[in-house]
C-alpha cells in the first residue's frame, strides 16, 4: 500500500521561509513522477510543481522562481523549498502520485 506523509507546514511572515516533506512507504519514488499541489479555501487546487522520474521539474507560473522541488532517493522523500512566501501561498499542500494523494500540511503566509 502506497502512503504519502507530508510535513512541514506552518506559520511563516511574508517573505520568509519554509521546506516541506513528503516522505512515501510502499513505493520508490526515484520511479515515479511526484507533484507537489495546493488547495486554498475556495479556490481551484493548483499543481505548482512537477519532477519527473527523469529529474526534469515543471512550475507554475505563481511559483517559478520562489519554489524548488527536489528528491532524495535515498530517504524516499521528495521537497518542496519555497522562499519569498506571499500571502497569497496561504494553502494546504499535497503531495500526489498516480492514483495517490498525501493527508496534506497547512502553510499560513502573514502579511
């Protein structure tokens, strides 16, 4: 059974900081395309990030520049790096692959 943990998350002021983890069991992630979305209160969930099995990554354009995602085969987990947070990046983020979604973790960006 393949299970996703996201962690991470949490309160930050506007142009801080914040990495977020998604560590996976039941699967090996180098094989996999992984994919970092986020679902604010009343909005459409966005992809904001892509790497392939390949290594090659993919942005939204509300991200490109500000947000890295990354993977360690070794530990199974995959990052999401996000400097310069805005308000607007206020969001619950998931980490998904084929057919798999994670529990989510919250990110509060304060102005």
């Amino acid at each position: 059974q393949v299970q996703l943990v996201e962690s991470g998350g949490g309160l930050v002021q506007a142009g801080g900081s914040l990495r977020l983890s998604c560590a996976a069991s039941g699967t090996i992630l180098s094989s996999k395309n992984m994919a970092w979305y986020r679902q604010a209160p009343g909005k459409a969930r966005e992809r904001v990030a892509l790497i392939t099995y390949s290594g090659t990554t993919d942005y939204s354009d509300s991200v490109k520049g500000r947000f890295t995602i990354s993977r360690d085969n070794t530990n199974n987990t995959v990052y999401l790096q996000m400097n310069s947070l805005k308000p607007e990046d206020t969001a619950v983020y998931y980490c998904s692959t084929t057919g798999v979604r994670g529990q989510g973790t919250q990110v509060t960006v304060s102005s």
